[in-house]
C-alpha cells in the first residue's frame, strides 16, 4: 500500500477534469468515456479508505486492491500519453493551448488506441466494482479537511491510566514534574488575572511517557493540597460529547440522580458539581481539541474558581493551538542513555532467569540496540521484549543489533496498533506522503525542498489552486508536528528531517507489498516480493566492488514508478533505461550512471531526475522530449560540463540544482524556464555582450535563487538585468562569488573590490525575503541595500548567512534593526571588528519601533572572525556562539541572553568578558589544561568568571584516545552542585592520571 488508493483516485479525477474541459472524449471516438471513468472513480472512491484499511491486515482484500491500483496507474500512464502527443504537436505544455480536433485528424491511428485503451479500462473498472459488493466496504465519506474521523479498528484501545508505565521515563522524569507542579500552582496573583483558567499542554510522541508525567503530576501531594477537585479523563482518539461529560461528572462527584438525556443537561449537573471549585482537570491522549473547545470549555469556564488549570497531554501540537494552551508548551524529552539501559535490562531480568550480571556483560551491545530506539520509551521495551525472546549471549544480542528485519517482523500487534490509529488519522494525501518518506534511506540527508519535489512528481501533491511547493511544505510540516518526523537539530529551520526507526518500520509494513527498502547486502532481499508487483524500489549498496548493484536485476521491475539508488551500480553493455516505461521518480546518487544517461529520452513520463554525485558527463541532446520533466537535480556532478540546449524547452520544469557541478554556463534561451520555482547553482558568466544573469530576468515565479560566480560578471548593468527585485514570490536568496571560496584569497585590487560591490548594489532582493546567504564577498562594504536607508527592503528577512569576506570590515547598524531576524551567522570575516550598532540608540529617532522590534529570539554566531573585539548592544540577543574569536574582548548590552557558548581549543584562560554578562547557561569547549583550572572551583583562577552563572558545563576532548568530551566539569548555582572528573592537576598533554569526582557535591 505504498500509495493511497483514496489519494490516487483524486489525482486521477484531476487529470479526467482537465481532459473534460477539452471534450477529449468526443475526438478520441469514445464519446462519454470520460465522463464514465470520472464517475465510476467516484463510486469506488466512497469505500477507498475502508478498503485502505482493511489492505492491511485482510489477506482475501489485498488482490482486489492491487488490481484496482493498477488499473488507476494505467489510467495515469494513458492520459499522460495523450497529454504528450497534444505537447508533441502543440506550442505549450498547457493542454488549454491546444487544438484536439487537429491533433486528432493528424493521428487517427493514435486517437484510435487511446480512446480503445480508455473503453478497455472502464470494463476493467465496472469489473473491479462488481466484485467490490462481495468485500461489503464501509461507505466512509473523506472531507478534504481534517475534521474527519476515523472510523476505529475493530479491537477498542485500551485507555492508558499511566499507572503501568510508572518508572518508564527515567530520572528526568521527577525535574520535569517539579517544574509543571510548580507551574500549576503558581501564587503570583498575576499570572491568573487574565482569566480563570489556564490551560497547559504535555507534547510527545506516542510512548514516550506523556501519561506517565501527567499521572505523577496528578497525584503530587502539592497538587492534592491546592485543589479542591481533581478530574482525570482519558480522551483518545474516539469518544462522544455525552461520554466525555459523563466521565466528568462522575470523576467530580457529581449527582448521579439529575437527568442525563441531554447534552444540556449533563452541562447543568458537572457545573453544579464544580461550581467555585478551584479544580485540575488532566485531558490525556487528546486527538481533537473539539473535546475542550467544543465539550467542556463551555460548561466549565464560568463557573470554575480562579487559579484552576485544564493540563492536556497529546501528540500534536495543533491540539495544544487549538486549546489555546499557554506556550511554550512542554514537551517530553527522550530517554537519557542510562534511563534506556535500565529499562531494557528491567525487561529482560525480569523473567524467570534473573540473570542480571550476564546481563551487565552485555551492556555494549546492548547500548547500541537502545541507540536505535532513539529515546523513546515504548520502542525500548518492544525492544527488550524482544531480547527476552534470545538467550543472553553476546552472538545472539549481536544477531538482534544486526538483523535489519526484526523491529518489523517480530514487533508486538499493540505497537503497530498504535501507529496504526496515528496514520488514520492523516489525509489520504498526507498517507502517501509519509508512506512515501519511509523509502528514503535513512542514512542519507534529503532536504525537505527535495522530498516535495519527489511527492509533487508522484502526483501526492496536485491542483491548481496553490503553487504546490507550498503546499507540499505544509504536509511536510504537518508530519513535523504530528511527531512523524522529527527535525535534525544539526540544520536550522527545519531542512531536514528524520524518521524514527520505529515509525519507519511501521510505514514500511503498511508498503510491504508493492514497495521495497534494502541494503545490497541483505540476503535475501529479493525473496519477498514478486519483481512485477514492485512499485517503488529503494536500494542502497556499500561501497565495495563485490556490492554493486546488478542493473540487470533492476530491470526485472518493470512495473517501477519510482527508483532510488544510492551507491555504485554495475552496467553491462546494452543496458539502458528501456525497462521503465513507467518510471515517475529516477533517483541516483553517487554511482555509475553515464552510460545510461541517453536512454534517458525513453523515460516517457519522468517527473523527477537526480543524477547527484554521479559519474554522468552528458544528458541527451533530445532532452527537450522529456515534457513532464518537473525536476533536475544534477548536484556535485563534477564531469557534467554543460547543459543541452533543449533544456529550455521544458516548460514544466519547476526545480533545477546545478550546484558543485561541472557546469560554468548554461545556454541562451534559459529565460524561457518561466515555471521555475527552486535554481540552485545557477552560474554567473558573460559572453561578449551578453550575460547569463539576463536569463534569471523573466523568472518571476523562482522561490529559491542560488548564483555563483558573481565574480564573473563585468558590469553592474548585467546585474540589473537579473531583476531580482520583482521576483515577488522569493523566499530564499543566495549569492556568492566563488573564486575566493574556502579562505584561499587572491589579492584583490582596490578596483575590483569596488566592481564587486557595484554589482551587488544591484542584486537587491524583493521585500518577501526570508533567507539570505553571501558568501565569498571581496567587497569592503556590503551591498547598499542592507544600509539603513534600504533596510525596509528586508523587512521580513529572518536568516542571514555570511561567509568568508575577507575585506569587510563592519556590519551597518542598519542590520541589528532588522525586525524579523531570528538567526544571523558570520563566517571568516577577520577584518570585522564589531557585531552590534555602535550605539544602542544612534538611529532610533528614524525608525521608532525598530530598536524594540529587531531578534526576537535571537540567535548569533560568529566564527572564525579573528579580528573581532566587542559584540554590544542587542538588547534581544538570546543565544550567542563564539568559534575562534581569540581577540573578542568585549561582550556588553546583552541583558536577556540566556544561553552563550564559546569553543576555543588554543585560549589558556576563560575571557574575563563572562564578568560583564550573566546568561542562564554558559557551554565552553576548550583544552584539558583549561578544564583543569576550572576544575579547581573555588581555589582556582577561574572561579570569579564563572561563578555567577546558573549553570555551567565545559568539555574537553581526549585527543590521544580520540574521544570527544571526554573530560567535564558541570557547576549549578542553585541547588549548588560541582561535579568533574578531571584531576585539578591536569595539564595539556592530558596524561594525568583521571580522578573521578562524579560523586562528590560541594554543597
């Protein structure tokens, strides 16, 4: 079930939509057969999400479901060879712009068979639908908005009450429910005068202990004392108006005597009950926040006392929204490493063999088994059930480290359940959408912009009311949020994603029998589905020779609508791509691939290409008949040197990445790529004349921009012609002259240091940026329009990224009046000598409200810039990182940072800057000879720098034994806590014998 048979049928009906506004159908000799398709899509689209459903687990559904999936391909494929020969013939790729009749007179024989093909594939479907009355479908009706709900599968949850997963979470557990009592019973008369009842909300995955923190929560003694009523009511994903209420009553000692046959009713008798009761009500497992908004809220927010608190413990953060819960909310952090170990050993020694010194041998192997559960609770026990299955035996915990298979095919039915309930409750177009995210290898980094791409190619993202980057960007992040993917921390602003093996493994199970996701070196892989009934393949191989894959066991999948392929392939001669008729999706990276490259032209309805990394040198002249090509990504092909000319007869063409590719210019007639939304690498170069930024001019619908080589350029004129600043819809910015990149500078003359910034002066962005990046700027000012005269035209810039500028000597004040910004990061800029206005106030009377406006949550970073000597003056500043900034002295007007980190392996002393500022957190990386002088506490010559901070954690690393943050010291204020493990006599060899002090606590 790697696609949606619900979401299938609506691209479907799309594609039948535009074909009927041409009345197609009368000039393919088929009259009403158009409109039959649509309408017997109709008819079966009423059951599709039950049939979805019971695909899962219902054995006697499963071919009837897989015919019916592929007989709507096959309707795809055969509209889409219509569409083809009308582009063939006609002069655009809108089939709005054609003449059918003339098509059709000029390819009788074509018409012929298309309308043929059409007759024969709605006999199929009256077909399909006959033997449809024999499965008795569910006629559940799917609204395009998520208010749906899903209809349960038929085992009822069981209602968590916390109590059996006591203990699961860990130490952290009892941090996290002193702070949320605190929070709950807060004296400040202030907090509750705005209303009577706050609300707060508990954020988690599934399992992860979100029951369990709000049951200790529940039942605190603090808690006890300060209400007077407490109700716990577990919500979960079905419940009814009624039920809910009358659980509410009874949990509030209500009068089981007053009427309860209606709504209002039930709200007379729980407010009569709760009447100026200071009350806590625990909402747990809230799917819906109509189940405050819409049930409870009413009855109970007049007539509860002041200082009552609803706390909601849920998955999405859209509930929290829709609570309106106080922010930020709480979210449940993941199992420390010896929280994990624990628990994995509770489950396995707690069976008959209680064998726990065996067990403890085997904590190696077993930290790496929980390292996959990546923190989450419910995963380490599905884990540990596991193990208790093994004898406790290194061979055999190695065996369960390294099957790849066993998390799906040994996983308890409770554990899919759960995920099952998670992934019904998304759109069909959502489903498709994660199904199809579970296919990427999960060691590779794809950035969302390429995710969307891959799902606007494979129809999951279609209409025409949007631009689909868009929306494609808003499943993505509703994934985010329903903690289906989880951002990686190592990239800002939420570019990359990971997926939990756990939901991965579920995700695959729901594509077991169309869709497969291996390694080169699993055996057996090819043994678990039939080649034919592959849609979707997914292979990764390692490096060595003895691994490639074999192309001639690829071809054997001659059903594949999407190929990803990462790794070496091993071509014969003769083999080419003609095995695909069918390919939507071709993704290579990082192997063979450019004796396949001009069989490419075969690939008929090829949506999304991405040779990365690849050894292709060429792409076929006759691109140009590739007219559904919607994305080329062509990245760090190092032998691909130019682009054919035809390129610029793909109209449909909305992604192209060029960049750390062998391409330094790209031919004339580039303009005409006007469905662009996403360039990357563009290249900057001029012939005579003529300039390629000429090209970018017409380009008005680009979101993303990325041009190298300005350098290049030979006139501020050809710069203008860019017209960057009426590309209304650009988001994403990035500018860089490459001949400087990486440190390694010429010496630039004082005249081209003043071309450059000419040339810059007229790359000015539109109002709508978002994100700016410069980098390798040899320019002693930046461009004009970052200076206050301008600064209205960044108005909702958010990130700036500036890298290696060499002869920039200060940032314009104008900068720090940015009222959007939340990140900004300098790179090697070692003229620089300031971050931050000179003055906190200098330009205050220009721009009233900018002072007061600019970084909010702010975050700066600054490395490499070895001329710095005073960041000052940001009144908003939050986050400050310092990276090798030896001659930074002054740190002053900084006063709501909260957290400053600082990395210097050569310093020999703490900055005595630390005095002037007092964040809430202070992280330092530095050598061992520094660590040890902190570590002296007290006695030493560090503790007056330091000493005032909340909490303090420095590092050292282990450089003989390459191990990072080996040696540590941690010191809180309050409680007062000290704590290392390093020897005070420490020195920079690092040689010293080690002294552990875990244990010991200054107090």
């Amino acid at each position: 079930m790697a696609v949606v048979l619900d979401a299938l049928a609506s691209y479907l009906q799309d594609m039948l939509l535009e074909m009927a506004k041409e009345e197609v159908h009368l000039l393919l000799g088929v009259p009403g057969e158009i409109e039959k398709m649509g309408m017997k899509l109709g008819d079966l689209k009423r059951f599709l999400t039950d049939a979805d459903k019971r695909n899962i687990s219902d054995e006697s559904v499963k071919s009837w479901v897989r015919e019916l999936r592929n007989a709507m391909y096959d309707a795809t494929s055969i509209l889409d060879l219509c569409q083809l020969k009308m582009m063939e013939r006609g002069q655009s790729c809108d089939m709005g712009c054609f003449n059918p009749l003339l098509f059709c007179m000029r390819n009788p024989l074509h018409a012929h068979d298309i309308g043929n093909r059409i007759k024969s594939l709605n006999e199929r479907l009256d077909d399909i639908e006959k033997r449809s009355k024999t499965f008795n479908f569910i006629n559940l009706a799917f609204y395009e908005d998520n208010t749906k709900k899903v209809e349960s599968s038929v085992r009822a949850r069981r209602e968590t009450t916390g109590e059996d997963e006591l203990g699961v979470v860990g130490e952290k557990i009892e941090e996290d429910t002193r702070n949320l009592v605190d929070l709950l019973t807060k004296k400040d008369k202030n907090v509750h005068e705005h209303k009577n009842v706050m609300v707060y909300a508990i954020l988690g995955v599934g399992g992860i202990g979100k029951t369990t923190l709000a049951k200790k929560i529940f039942n605190h003694d603090f808690i006890k004392q300060e209400f007077q009523k407490r109700i716990w009511l577990s919500v979960n994903q079905e419940f009814s108006d009624a039920d809910l209420l009358e659980r509410a009553i009874t949990e509030a000692q209500g009068n089981h005597q007053e009427p309860r046959n209606t709504k209002a009713a039930l709200e007379r008798t729980i407010k009569e009950a709760l009447k100026d009761c200071k009350t806590l009500l625990v909402m747990d497992d809230v799917w819906d926040h109509h189940a405050w908004e819409g049930v409870l809220k009413t009855p109970l927010l007049s007539i509860l006392a002041q200082g009552s608190c609803v706390l909601v413990t849920t998955r999405h953060d859209m509930v929290a929204k829709g609570m309106m819960a106080e922010v930020p909310y709480h979210h449940v952090n993941k199992l420390e490493q010896e929280d994990a170990w624990s628990l994995l050993k509770k489950q396995v020694v707690g069976n008959e063999n209680n064998d726990e010194p065996k067990v403890d041998a085997l904590k190696d192997i077993g930290t790496s088994i929980i390292a996959k559960c990546d923190g989450l609770p419910l995963a380490v026990k599905v884990i540990g059930g596991l193990l208790c299955q093994k004898n406790i035996r290194r061979s055999d915990w190695k065996n369960v480290l390294n099957d790849s298979t066993w998390s799906v095919s040994q996983m308890p039915e409770e554990l899919n359940y759960a995920g099952y309930l998670s992934y019904q409750d998304l759109h069909p177009k959502l489903q498709s959408c994660f199904l199809h995210y579970a296919l990427l290898p999960k060691s590779m980094v794809f950035r969302y912009e390429r995710i969307v791409a891959m799902w606007i190619g494979e129809g999951f993202v279609h209409g025409n009311s949007r631009d689909l980057e868009v929306l494609g960007k808003e499943y993505y992040d509703q994934l985010i949020a329903r903690n289906l993917l989880e951002p990686d921390q190592g990239y800002i602003d939420q570019v990359v994603c990971n997926m939990h093996d756990v939901v991965r493994s579920f995700a695959q199970y729901l594509t077991r029998d169309e869709a497969l996701l291996a390694h080169k070196t699993e055996p057996g892989h090819t043994n678990n589905i039939n080649p034919q009934n592959v849609i979707r393949l997914s292979l990764k191989s390692k490096e060595s020779e003895s691994n490639e894959v074999e192309w001639s066991y690829l071809q054997a999948h001659i059903s594949l609508r999407t190929l990803i392929l990462v790794g070496e392939t091993k071509i014969n001669p003769g083999d080419s791509l003609s095995s695909f008729p069918c390919l939507r999706t071709l993704h290579i990276e990082d192997g063979n691939f450019d004796a396949l490259s001009e069989s490419l032209v075969q690939l008929k309805h090829l949506r999304y290409l991405c040779l990365e990394g690849t050894n292709t040198s060429r792409l076929p002249e006759k691109i140009a008949k590739m007219k559904f090509l919607q994305c080329i990504i062509l990245s760090n092909c190092g032998s691909l040197t130019k682009l054919p000319r035809g390129i610029g007869e793909l109209r449909q063409l909305r992604y192209l990445s060029l960049d750390y590719s062998g391409i330094n210019n790209i031919p004339r007639g580039f303009g005409s790529l006007t469905n662009l939304r996403i360039l990357k690498g563009f290249p900057a170069h001029v012939e005579g004349d003529w300039c390629s930024l000429e090209e970018l001019g017409p380009l008005n619908r680009l979101t993303s921009l990325d041009i190298r080589g300005l350098e290049n350029v030979s006139s501020s004129s050809f710069a203008i012609k860019a017209r960057l600043g009426e590309k209304v819809c650009l988001s994403y910015l990035y500018l860089q002259c490459t001949s400087s990149s990486g440190g390694a500078h010429r010496l630039v003359k004082q005249e081209e240091q003043q071309h450059i910034e000419k040339v810059f002066d007229e790359l000015c962005p539109p109002p709508c940026l978002e994100k700016l990046g410069i980098e390798g700027y040899f320019g002693q000012r930046l461009p004009r329009w970052m200076t206050l005269t301008a600064i209205v035209s960044l108005g909702c810039l958010r990130i700036l990224f500036m890298e290696d500028l060499p002869y920039c000597t200060e940032l314009p004040d104008s900068l720090f009046q940015l009222p959007s910004l939340e990140f900004l990061q300098i790179i090697s800029a070692p003229g620089m000598k300031r971050v931050g206005p000179e003055f906190l106030l200098s330009h205050h009377h220009e721009h009233p409200s900018a002072v007061e406006n600019f970084g909010s949550d702010l975050k700066i970073e600054v490395r490499g810039c070895h001329g710095l000597e005073r960041i000052s003056n940001l009144p908003n500043l939050q986050n400050l990182v310092i990276i090798r900034c030896p001659q930074l002295k002054v740190l002053e007007g900084l006063p709501v940072l909260h957290r400053l980190a600082l990395e210097d392996y050569d310093m020999k002393t703490l900055p005595g800057y630390l005095q002037d500022v007092n964040p809430r957190d202070f992280h330092v990386e530095c050598d061992i000879s520094l660590i040890a002088s902190i570590a002296e506490g007290e006695s030493g010559p560090e503790w007056d720098k330091f000493s005032h901070i909340k909490q303090v954690k420095a590092y050292a690393d282990d450089d003989d034994n390459n191990i990072e943050r080996k040696w540590y010291v941690k010191y809180t204020i309050d409680p007062f806590s000290f704590k290392t493990n390093v020897s005070p006599s420490a020195d920079a060899s690092g040689d010293e014998t080690e002294v552990l002090l875990d244990k010991v606590e200054q107090v």
